[in-house]
C-alpha cells in the first residue's frame, strides 16, 4: 500500500473534512474557472456549485467584486457581426473574448445571460451563458407574427425568474385580448398569451430596448393628426402590464431616436437631420418626464479638438460602468468621453461600425440546467437556412460554443457533465 494518496483520495478526504458553509465560501472566492474545474472533483462539491442558491449568491458577489465587462457588436466590411468582451475597469480596455453567432443577433444581456433572436425570422430565440458554455434554445412561440414585432429579455426579481416578452406593436386600437404579447419564462420553459395590451405605436427598433427599474423600455413612434408623436413604450416585467413615459419636446426634427441604461437611469440618444448632430438626455428621476435632461450635443468643438473628421459625425452607441459614453467615430475606432472631465480616450478598437453596446458580468447562471441533448435522428434536406441552424445546434453543438473562451480549453465540450 502506497504512503502517499492519490489526488482522488486527497480530494475525497477534503470533502469529508470541510463543512459545506466552508467549502462554499471558498468558491465564492473562485474565478468561473476554478469553479467549473471544482464540479469534477466530486458529486459533493458538483452539488454545492450547481445549487441554484449558489449560482444566485455568486451572481451576487460578481457584481459587487469582479471586474466588469462591456459587449459590444461589431460590424465587420463584409457585414458579418463579431461580438466582442472587453474588461471594463482597466486603463488597456484589454480584450477578453470575442465570438460570432450568425444568423443570431444580440437583443440584450442580462446576468451573463446572453438573449439571442434570429434575425431573418424573428420567431427563434436562444439564451446563451458563454462562460459554462450552456444554451437553452426557446421553444417555438405561440404566435407567427407577420408584422414588426419588439421583444426583449430581463430578470424578473419578483418572481424570481428570467422573461422574454415578444409582442405586435399595434398602428391603432384594437379589441381587448386580441393584440398577441406572449411571456416566456425560464424557470417553465413555456411561452404564455397575457391580457395586457401595447399601446397603440410602432416600436422603432426591436434591438434596442433598455431594462430599468424592473421594466423594459423601447422607443415607439404614433401616428396622430397633427404630427408623428414619440414616447417610451414600457413593459412592468413584474406585474406583466405596459405603461407610457413621454419624451422631451424636440426643438428640431429627428430623424432617429434610440433608448439605453445610464447607470439605474433611462438615457436617450437623438439624430438631427438639421445640422447633422446628436443629442443624449438622461431621466433624472424615472418615470417623470419632466426630469429629461439634455447632457450634450455632438460635435462640438471640445469632441473633435486633435481628432481627424470625415464626412459622417461621431454616433454615441452606450455608456461604461463609469458613466462615460462610447462613440463610434466615423464609423472608424471607437473612443470614450467623460462627462465631467471632457477627457476623450481611445478604445484601440478600429475598423469597424459599431451597432451594440451594452454590459456584461460573469455568472453561473444556466449551470444547474441539463444540456440539451444531441438527438440523432433521420433530417430532411432543406435549403431552409433556419432548419439548418435548427440541425447544427442539436447535433453537432452549438457554433458558436466551439469559439475560445478565456480560462476552457478548445476542446472543452459544452456538456461539462460528460467530464465529471
């Protein structure tokens, strides 16, 4: 008999030793990493990391510790969208992953979570945590809508659980119960049909929504007698009913409108056609309208002080965890600007136009769900671009799971269960 143990026995014999409460704090403590390493050490630790008070805990202490992270989608010359992670907090703004989705698009993130909605159908939605590489792709809806429709993806902290809500945006009233807002939820895995009604206004842009204050936010535009009429469309994730917030009174005509976070508030970013220039308000206190206040207008003359110009203007696309804001510059490289001090810094991000940003934390979200299996069955030839994304994510992984991820290894298969 040897006098020394085995790396299993010694691990066997700290799990015996270490009470639960202990061994917990200590993967607090742990990068995603070291966590995911941890679950093959033993069906005691396994069990300790995907219970989902766990993972909720860490979610919890990433977001009081770990250094932040910004999203961003990148429009490359051949129009193809790379989504790139950049760390947050540091002076480099060094790049931490990158991965690509196609035909996917990012709608929004949420607690790591990554939501994902086809872009050429608009009826396909995956939510996707690359840290543990887990998927869940969404069953069908219940409704084909064959006109525009919004949708977004939030926590609900009410209940507990994370939505997806997915709606017609109705050009004029409609009866009661016949305008079609259906609600997933995570924690069922069921789309549902809910009475409340949008109002009456088209979303302008079903990718860009903002999540403040328990709500999603879009930007909708009414037609009325006099003039075209814009306001905040808003969906309470919580009571599950829509609400309106009026927007500040444009001194000029705009040609487009888009809404985001700024901090816990709502910003806004507009676009003149007069003069070629954009404006940003920010909501100082939610949900009155009268507390919009005009932050800056671009260009001014302190932005583009030492930086080259072109024919287009700088385009602000988002905010830092420090509250500076992103501008695509010509659609060129990318800089940040503080509102305070005025100080521009370059991004080092070049070539690209830039149509997302938004931030992002590491988490363990989704690490307590199965993997969905790689079924094997017969399939029918179909030049259905759609079915044959459907194919590949069943059988031959998720794609974009295979791109590289800090701390996994290529050959890091996405069902981690298979190596513990």
């Amino acid at each position: 008999m040897s006098d020394s143990l085995s790396s299993e026995e010694v691990s066997k014999s700290m799990c015996d030793s270490l009470r639960p409460e202990i061994m917990t704090d200590v993967f607090l403590r742990l990068p995603v990493k070291s966590i995911i390493t941890c679950t093959c050490v033993s069906k005691t630790w396994k069990y300790l990391i995907q219970n989902p008070t766990f993972i909720s805990n860490h979610l919890h202490h990433s977001n009081n510790n770990n250094h932040p992270l910004l999203l961003f989608g990148l429009n490359e010359e051949n129009k193809k969208v790379q989504y790139v992670l950049h760390f947050d907090d540091n002076q480099d703004f060094n790049e931490y992953t990158r991965f690509d989705c196609d035909p996917f698009r990012v709608v929004g993130t949420c607690n790591g979570l990554i939501f994902l909605a086809d872009g050429l159908y608009g009826y396909c939605y995956i939510i996707y945590n690359p840290c543990v590489r887990k998927f869940v792709k969404l069953p069908k809806p219940n409704i084909n809508f064959s006109d525009f429709n919004a949708s977004g993806f939030a926590f609900d902290s009410k209940t507990n659980d994370y939505k997806v809500v997915r709606f017609v945006t109705p050009e004029q009233k409609v009866q009661k119960g016949k305008s079609p807002v259906e609600v997933y939820s995570l924690s069922t895995g069921k789309w549902r049909m809910v009475t409340a009604l949008p109002p009456v206004g088209a979303a302008r842009d079903s990718y860009s929504n903002a999540f403040v204050n328990g709500a999603l936010h879009w930007v909708a535009l009414r037609k009325t007698r006099n003039e075209p009429l814009f306001f905040v469309m808003v969906f309470d994730l919580g009571e599950e009913v829509f609400r309106e917030i009026a927007l500040p009174k444009p001194s000029d005509h705009w040609v487009s409108v888009s809404i985001s976070t700024y901090g816990n508030s709502l910003a806004l970013r507009q676009f003149f056609f007069h003069g070629l220039r954009f404006s940003i308000w920010v909501m100082k206190d939610y949900a009155d309208a009268s507390s919009w206040t005009k932050i800056i207008t671009l260009p001014d003359e302190g932005l583009i002080e030492g930086i080259p110009r072109s024919h287009c203007i700088p385009r602000p696309i988002g905010f830092r965890k420090s509250g500076e804001f992103i501008l695509d510059m010509y659609g060129e490289y990318l800089v940040s600007r503080d509102l305070e001090t005025q100080e521009i810094k370059d991004l080092r991000i070049r070539g690209y136009g830039c149509y997302l940003v938004d931030s992002y934390v590491e988490s363990l979200v989704l690490l307590d769900k199965p993997n969905q299996l790689r079924k094997r069955q017969k399939r029918k030839r179909s030049n259905d671009r759609q079915d044959t994304f459907y194919c590949q994510a069943y059988f031959d992984g998720f794609p974009f799971c295979s791109s590289y991820i800090p701390g996994f290894d290529y050959e890091f298969d996405m069902n981690i269960n298979s190596y513990c």
